[in-house]
C-alpha cells in the first residue's frame, strides 16, 4: 500500500523490540468475540489510477456550473477565483499543519489568522472578528447562543427574510436548548414588522441583508428597537463581496454580524467546507465563541502572534466554555484572506460593481419577457422573478434546456405559497451570452 | 558557480549568530502584515469596469470607505510564501500530535477534490443535475457504515465536535420522543475526555456528572453503575480512550447504560486504532462521529475545515437530522425537511463537507479494506514501538502494557529535574520536532500523549526515538538551559502569552508600532 512505509521485516523488528509475538497481541484489550478479520463488502484496495478513474467517472455525473450559463445563489456564490488563492494554499505547510498550538513553529498560520480577522472587522465594520467558524449558517446560531449570554435573555426573534436553513438551524439549536424562538413568516419584500415582535424577554434580533430574497434592508431602525428593549442586533449576510456595496452592519448598528465567507476565495464544493465569519464589538470579545489570533511578543522582543483568550474555549472550561467549536475553518479563511488582500478594497468595490451591474441587466432582460415579474425595487447581486407557472418545473426545465437558472423558493419553503417565485442571482462570472441564452431558454419554455 | 572559486570556509564564520539589519536570519525572514504591505489604493486583480448602468441600491449603498489593502500578485505570492515557511507541517516531518492524529495527506485527494464535477457543483442545483455529488455522499455512507456496523449516517456535521452535538441532539430526541425529556437531564463524561464533550452535552442544556478513570486509566463497569440513576440521558465515552487505551469493559458498560434507559454516546475521535478490527455497533455503541480529519486524513489545514459525521445505531435513526440522501428506482434523492418526520432538525445550511467527502472516500478505495486494516495495525505497532523505546526513561502513568495508537507518558520522570512537561516539549522544537500533545489528557500529570500514525518509516521512528532519549538524558542530567531556553532554532522564542491575554489586540490598526 503506497502510503504506508513499513515492510514485513521491518514490522516483524519492531514486533520483537515491544515484546510480542505477533501484531494481534496489541489488540488483546478488544474483546475476544468483538475482533473482526475483515472488512466484508470493502473492496481491496486500489491503485492511485485506478481510484482516478473511478472518481473521475463519478464527477461526470454532475453537470458543472462553469460548464452552463449558471445564474444560482441563495447563499452560495460562484466566484472566479485567482489561481494564486489555490496555489498557495495547497503549500505544505499551510495545508498539512494543525491548529497553532505550538506557536513558535507556527507563526505562518498565527499571522494569516490575525490579518484574516482584521480583513473581517474592516469589511463588516466591526471592532474584532474570529478566526472563522465552520460556516455561515452555524456561524448565525453561534451568534445567537452568544447574544442569550450578553443579555442573560433565551428569546430570539427571526427576520422572515433569514436563509430559510439558517434559521433551520438557529430553531434546531433553540429547541434542544430550550430556549424561546420568534420566526416571522417569509417576507419577500422585506416589509415585515419586526420590532413589534421584540419583547423583555428577547435577546437578539437576527435579520439578514441583503435578505434570503436579495433585497438590501436598513437595520438602522431595527437595531434601535432592539436597543430599546435590551436586545442585540445580529446581521446576517450570505455574500462578503455584497458589503462592498451595501452599508455594513456595523454602519447600521449591529452587534454582532455573522455570514458566510464562501464567496471570496471557495469554490461552491456542493455546499462545504465554507468558512463563517464572525465579528462583534469590542467589548463583547469574552463572550464571542471560537478561536482568536493576538498579537504579542516573543523572548527576544519580536512581534507575534497567539491564539489568546482561549479561557473561554471548550479545552479549558469544558462545560462552561463559550461554545463546543474546536476546529475552525483554518484553511477556507486562508483562501478567503488571500483572495481578498489580492483584490483590496479598490478590487472589491469594482468587484461588487460588475455583480451588481451583470443583475441589472439580467433583471432587465429577463423581465422584459411577457409574464415575468422582477420583485425587487432594490437588490444587488440577486432577485426573485415570478413567472406564471411553479418555479420548480422551471429550473427542471431549463436546466434540461442547459441553464442553471436559480433556486425555487419551493424547495427552500415548501408550502410558503411562494411557488411560482424563483431566485436568481448573478456573479461577474455571467457573460451577455449567459444572459441571451437564459432569456432564450425562458421565454421559449413559457411560450 | 557564483564563487568564482572562493569556496566559504565554516571555520571563517563568527561563531555567534550577528544581528541582521532586516531581521532575516538567511532563510529565516521576517514578514510584515498585508496592512503593511500593501497599498489601500490598489489591486492585485484586473477587473473591467461595467458599462454605466443604473443601480438598483437604491438608498443602501455602501457610505463610508472600505479601507482594506490589495497587493500586486508577486507581491501577494511572496507574503504567504514567506509566512508558509513558519510553520512545522506534516509534510516537513513527524508530528506526533497524540489525539490529533496527523498523517500523511495523500495528494492525489486533493486532485480529485478540486474535479470540476465536484469542486464547482452548487449544493442547490437541480437534483437531476448533481447526482454524482450524491453518489459520492452515498459511497462514503456506505462505507462507513460497513466499517462501524452501524444502522444510519447523518453526514451533515462539519467538524468533531459539530458531530457531537448532533450525536447528543439525536439522543434528546430520542429522549423526548419517550416522554422522558423532563426527567433525563444528566450526561456521564469520563474526567479523561476532550473538553468538547461536556461543552457539548451543556450546549443543549444537559448537565454534567463526572466519572472517574480508574488506576489503569479505562473506566469501569462499576464506576458507571455508581453514576447511572433515572436521571442520566446518556454517557459520552472516548474509545480508544485519551490514554490511548481501548475500553475493555466496553460492552459491559454499554449493557449496564441501556438497562438503564440511556444511550451510549462515543467519541470516535480514535477509531483511526481499530478501523477493520472491531465495530463500534458490535460493541453497543448507539451513536459516534467520525473525524475524517483523522481516521480518513483530509487535512488539517491549520485548523480546519474538519468534517464529522455520525453515524447511529437503529434506535437513534428516526432521529438523524436532515438532510439526507435517499436512492429511489435508479436516482438519488435529496431529504431537506423534517416535515412527516422525527428527525431533530438541522445541523448547518447545505449538505456538509463535500469536499472533504471526496477526500475522505478517495483516502478509503485507495487503501480498501486491506490497507485499512494494515493502517490501523501499523498505528498501533509504530505507537507501541516507541512506548517500548521510551518506557525505561520516561514514565508511563499506568504501566507497562500495550497501548493502541498513542502513547501516554506522564511527567513522575521529570521530578527533581526542575523541568516541565513545557520545557521538554519546547527543547524538541529545536531538534526539528514538533511537539506531541501536551497536559492533556488533564487526569495524568504533566501528560504527553505521543501518536506517531502509520505514516511513519522505521528510520523516522529510529531517529525520533534517539531523540527523545538523548533528550531524556540530558533531562536527568540536569542540562537545564537546553530546555528553559528552548526553543531557540525556530522562527520565535517563547512568547509572552500573558501579554497577549491582559491586553488583547485582535486586528491591526494603522497607530501600532510597527
């Protein structure tokens, strides 16, 4: 086996130096009649092309969205992303280190993780940023377990305009919990009443911006009747490249802003691994959950960096600690940081520009057929279009017609009698012929 | 040849290393931070400007400044690859992280993870047009479930402890359904476990009622029974346990918390030791998750992306978050929602670590079910050659018996020497190693906890055994400044991280000292 170094001999030596007649006696702890000799149904194993090929052929199976006009989002982004960003994390020692435990030997790690966090605090227009969470939905229920513990309050109250899977996953956390949760029914045209479902009990007030529906949302007025009664603003945001140009949370008085990192620096995977990105005020910082990269000195005066503040973390408080999180998401943030100190905030802004600037022209485009409805007054990347018949047959039908052409919000929100809405959204990775092919494909289809 | 025929000579070099004007010591640099780098008026990346068109904003756009610097693409290239070379990687040498479990990453997973059908496929495309996503998800499934013997596979969880917390969630659900989710409050945890399991067991309002290791450092039969009362949901126990030593009185304990009415939660963060040995759903095990990190070695990646899922015994099934992939006629397809079921709920947005899927499974059909097997032994044996290397000058907490694919030293050795298990750690730095786990597991003092993985060839363990020996003997000699100095041939010295935690300082900002 290719990756295993020891031979028979060599095994055999090392088998005589502990002691022990054969390799069995090492394994006498298991239990006698619990001992398997084989992996039944697993095949043997196989050579590095042979598990190419067979990878290979599975991977043919899907249809790849750089291979179509590709016009979905709901909080995943297909980004064009430098092929500097995949070079450099695949270097050894970014890519087969372990959490900076050590931090003499791991200063590479520590100092990306300090310069991510100060990339996240600039772009979220916060005071102090994480160094990453596994995602952004798990970044939101962390973010409002947090917000219970500031306010010492178990209540949160969820903007209809939340991805409907992250406020899955806040409501799974709640229940288990027990804690109380408000969900607001979907709101597709952000014109929910939020703040008169704010009460004493309410800890945290989570909304998203721009909204599961694209639509941008002023949190300013949120965050002072959440202030009012005591609770937190939490916003959410699915796209980093939108706060280029939209007002960021922190602009709107925010408490902690939450989301996913996945549109700088990742590819869409399927949906993972992603990275979260967390950030809060200063003054929150002991109660924030995950790791924290600091800068301190070492014995001969020199700066560096640490991971700090780790009382807070499970390895030292164990059932008190601020959260369960170990593992962060070390090298999607690298990606991330890389990608996004390439680009700069002059390479963000233009960025976001021609994301904003390819969804008006495909809004135009598209609502320009007989029947379609753009929604939105407002949105930047992404926007809900309504046709006459379900969403669901609709991108059926046009992917079979070779276009990926957004998500039903049925499939999201069954039941929400929303069926004849679609999500669309559009990346600087559209051309004009994306978007003639997609117009084509629509209007022939609801001819 | 750029000498020109004047060779350097060591014996011409001042023996003490000189200070440098930038701080570099040759191929040792210093490296300032983008923020310093960088210009805030730049871009490292060409992007057209649009055509002019009217913005749809409307009243949101963006006010103030971003200020966030962009670096020039050599530029960017040379910062991360000069940090890159301040770090200690797998791939550079051991790293015997007891606990960790850091073994080779084979690139060839790497290639195949970056497969356009599976690196660039949207997790909310038409079904239709993402079945081999799915067959991947189902492939790795299956074969997980044919390695622990369980009944059901909830892949969704992120990391370990992300699987953890959907293991317990599947046991309160489990509870509740019974109508028992008022009185069954407590969860067991052995004092000899990673920290994650009691804050996960509190993350979902359990409380925790600790139980202690014996002597030989395995929990017994009895020590459960004195703890188990109508009040226990459930125990979380590691096994291998953080000692490094299997539970022997396993499936007693596993009866002795079913008779109770609880569910035998296990840590699966060790089954990297007996993959293809014995099943956890032969020993009674009613949920664990999986580190593909560790058992399956996707890589760590400074810390992450990890990814856990779990799998679950028949009776904690119904429970299993969503989603999940189902095969009906000839296609797979996608469960989302809870809707008609009694499924708990949801883990994170999507379906899980995909990428880390395609790493893990290619890891699994390279080795079969044969090299996963000689994995497992090798880890043994290569962990039990340097405990019987190491026995007669360190000390082993609880004595001399065979461990499964760490080994555990406790610091009784040290004593009189007024060095520390730290001391000791950091001295191996400079001789190239990085350090094993350290003061965990927190039952044995001083603790070491040493996991060479089956990655490493005779002669690495030869050389890193003579190491920690001649080390050892230095220790006993009382060579003190070799480890109260240490480490001195690394990028840094030791760091006052007193500093770091009284006065944080978590990001830049421009009135730093540079």
């Amino acid at each position: 086996m290719r990756y295993l170094p020891l031979d028979a001999s060599e095994r055999e030596a090392m088998l005589t130096r502990i002691g022990v007649q054969d390799i069995e006696a090492l394994f006498a702890d298991i239990p006698a009649d619990k001992r398997i000799e084989d992996l039944l149904d697993m095949p043997l194993g196989k050579s590095e092309m042979a598990v190419e090929r067979a990878m290979t052929a599975i991977a043919g199976r899907s249809v790849a969205a750089g291979s179509v006009p590709f016009f979905l989002g709901a909080g995943a982004y297909r980004r064009h992303i430098p092929a500097t960003v995949d070079h450099l994390i695949q270097r050894s020692e970014f890519l087969t280190s372990y959490t900076p435990y050590q931090p003499e030997i791991a200063q590479g790690t520590l100092q990306v993780l300090f310069e991510f966090q100060t990339q996240v605090a600039a772009l979220t227009g916060m005071e102090v940023a994480n160094a990453s969470m596994y995602d952004g939905s798990t970044a939101c229920g962390e973010a409002m377990l947090m917000a219970h513990r500031l306010t010492r309050r178990n209540g949160a109250v969820i903007s209809g305009g939340l991805h409907p899977q992250y406020a899955d996953v806040c409501a799974t956390l709640a229940h288990m919990a027990g804690d109380r949760i408000a969900r607001l029914a979907p709101d597709l045209k952000a014109s929910e009443g939020i703040a008169a479902a704010i009460d004493a009990e309410t800890s945290c007030v989570i909304v998203q911006s721009p909204d599961f529906f694209g639509n941008p949302r002023d949190l300013t007025p949120i965050a002072e009747a959440a202030h009012a009664h005591g609770a937190l603003l939490i916003a959410v945001f699915t796209d980093p490249v939108a706060l280029a140009a939209v007002r960021s949370p922190g602009e709107m008085s925010a408490d902690i802003a939450v989301g996913e990192g996945q549109g700088l620096g990742n590819a869409l995977n399927f949906g993972g691994p992603y990275v979260g990105l967390f950030a809060t005020r200063a003054k929150n910082v002991r109660q924030m959950p995950g790791r924290l990269a600091g800068e301190t000195v070492d014995a001969e005066g020199r700066r560096s960096f640490v991971l700090t503040l780790s009382t807070r973390e499970q390895h030292i408080r164990r059932e008190k600690a601020t959260s369960n999180i170990c593992t962060n998401s070390g090298l999607c943030a690298l990606a991330f940081s890389i990608h996004l100190s390439l680009l700069g905030a002059v390479g963000l802004e233009r960025l976001a520009k021609v994301n904003h600037a390819n969804a008006v022209e495909l809004a135009d485009r598209l609502s320009a057929i007989p029947s379609v409805e753009v929604i939105n007054t407002h949105f930047f990347n992404e926007f809900v279009m309504r046709t006459p018949r379900p969403a669901a047959e609709l991108t059926e039908a046009l992917a079979g017609r070779g276009v990926i052409g957004g998500l039903p919000v049925s499939r999201l929100l069954p039941g929400a009698g929303l069926d004849d809405c679609i999500i669309v959204a559009s990346t600087e990775t559209n051309t004009d012929d994306d978007r003639a092919a997609y117009a084509r494909a629509l209007a022939d289809w609801l001819r | 040849m750029n000498v020109q025929g004047r060779p350097t000579r060591p014996e011409t070099a001042a023996a003490q290393p000189r200070e440098t004007f930038t701080g570099n010591r040759g191929l040792d640099m210093e490296e300032a931070l983008i923020f310093e780098i960088g210009r805030f008026d730049a871009t490292g990346v060409d992007i057209d400007e649009p055509a002019p068109f009217q913005s749809k904003l409307g009243p949101h756009a963006r006010q103030s400044a971003l200020r966030l610097p962009g670096l020039a693409e050599p530029e960017a290239i040379r910062h991360y690859v000069r940090l890159s070379r301040n770090n200690y990687s797998i791939d550079a040498g051991i790293y015997p992280l007891g606990s960790c479990t850091m073994k080779h990453n084979p690139r060839l997973n790497e290639k195949m993870a970056r497969l356009p059908g599976f690196a660039d496929v949207h997790p909310l495309q038409p079904v239709s047009t993402a079945q081999g996503a799915l067959e991947i998800v189902e492939a790795l499934s299956n074969a997980l479930l044919i390695m622990t013997g369980m009944d059901a596979v909830a892949m969704s969880p992120k990391a370990g402890a992300h699987g953890e917390l959907c293991g317990m969630m599947a046991i309160k659900a489990a509870i509740e359904a019974r109508g028992e989710g008022e009185t069954r409050r407590v969860v067991l945890v052995p004092d000899s476990a990673h920290g994650t399991n009691p804050a996960t067991a509190a993350l979902i309002g359990y409380s925790v009622r600790s139980i202690p290791a014996g002597e030989d450092g395995i929990v017994s039969v009895e020590a459960v029974r004195a703890a188990l009362a109508p009040d226990v949901a459930a125990i979380m126990l590691t096994n291998p346990n953080t000692c490094g030593l299997f539970e022997r009185e396993i499936v007693g304990i596993a009866d002795a918390v079913h008779e109770a009415g609880a569910y035998f939660y296990c840590d699966g963060a060790n089954f990297n030791a007996i993959v293809g040995k014995t099943r956890p759903g032969d020993l009674g095990v009613d949920a664990m998750h999986i580190n593909l990190h560790k058992t399956f070695s996707t890589p760590h990646g400074g810390g992450g992306p990890g990814a856990g899922p779990v799998v679950m015994s028949s009776r904690l099934a119904p429970y299993a978050p969503v989603p999940f992939v189902k095969r009906e006629g000839g296609a797979l397809r996608l469960v989302e929602h809870t809707q008609g079921r009694e499924s708990f709920g949801r883990m994170c947005a999507f379906h899980g670590q995909m990428g880390m899927f395609v790493r893990a499974l290619s890891f699994i059909l390279s080795h079969g079910a044969d090299g996963l097997r000689q994995a497992s032994e090798d880890a043994v044996l290569s962990a039990n050659y340097v405990r019987a290397s190491l026995n007669e000058v360190m000390s082993a907490p609880f004595g001399d018996r065979p461990c499964m694919h760490e080994v555990l030293f406790d610091d009784r050795w040290l004593k009189d020497t007024g060095l520390t298990t730290l001391d000791f750690a950091k001295a191996m730095i400079d001789e190239g190693y990085h350090p094993m786990t350290v003061y965990f597991p927190l039952i044995v003092h001083g603790a070491m906890l040493i996991e060479p993985t089956e990655s490493e060839s005779k002669a690495s363990l030869d050389l890193f055994i003579m190491t920690l020996r001649d080390l050892a003997t230095a220790a006993k000699a009382e060579k003190r400044e070799r480890f109260q100095s240490a480490p001195v041939h690394a990028p840094r010295r030791r760091l006052d991280e007193t500093r770091a935690a009284r006065q944080p300082v978590l990001s830049w900002t421009r009135s730093q000292p540079a």
